[in-house]
C-alpha cells in the first residue's frame, strides 16, 4: 500500500484552526485517535484513502497536506 509524507505542522494547525479536537476528526474521517495523533506526531503515514478523507474533512486538497521537498 502506497503511503505519503505529510506535511505534520500544517495538518495539526488545520486540525487547530478548524477547531477540532484529534478525536472529532478522527471520527469525521473514520479513523481512530491513536492513528490521527501517530500521523501528527510523524510515526505513520495516511493511506491514499485516509488522506482524501483528511483532505475533505479539512478544506483543502490532498497535495496541501503533502510535505514538500526543495530540490537543488
């Protein structure tokens, strides 16, 4: 299964501005409350799945939650 680099700062500041708590965004998206805090905290990445869902749930496209990188 495919998994992506998030962008953890901005999916727990979108999470905070939405104010939302880890647990009512996790049962928005179908996940549970250790998975969503392990993805903000960088120990797992979302499924394609779960980041679409995220992506929904907050208002943004899925590529906004991606960490970027800088290529030289």
């Amino acid at each position: 299964m495919t998994q992506f680099p998030i962008d953890r700062e901005r999916l727990r500041y979108l999470r905070v501005i939405s104010r939302r708590s880890v647990t009512a965004l996790a049962a928005e998206v179908g996940c549970t409350k250790g998975a969503l805090s392990a993805i903000e905290n960088g120990h797992r990445a979302p499924s394609p799945d779960l980041l679409g869902r995220l992506a929904d749930a907050l208002h943004v496209a899925p590529a906004d939650l991606l960490l970027r990188r800088c290529r030289a």
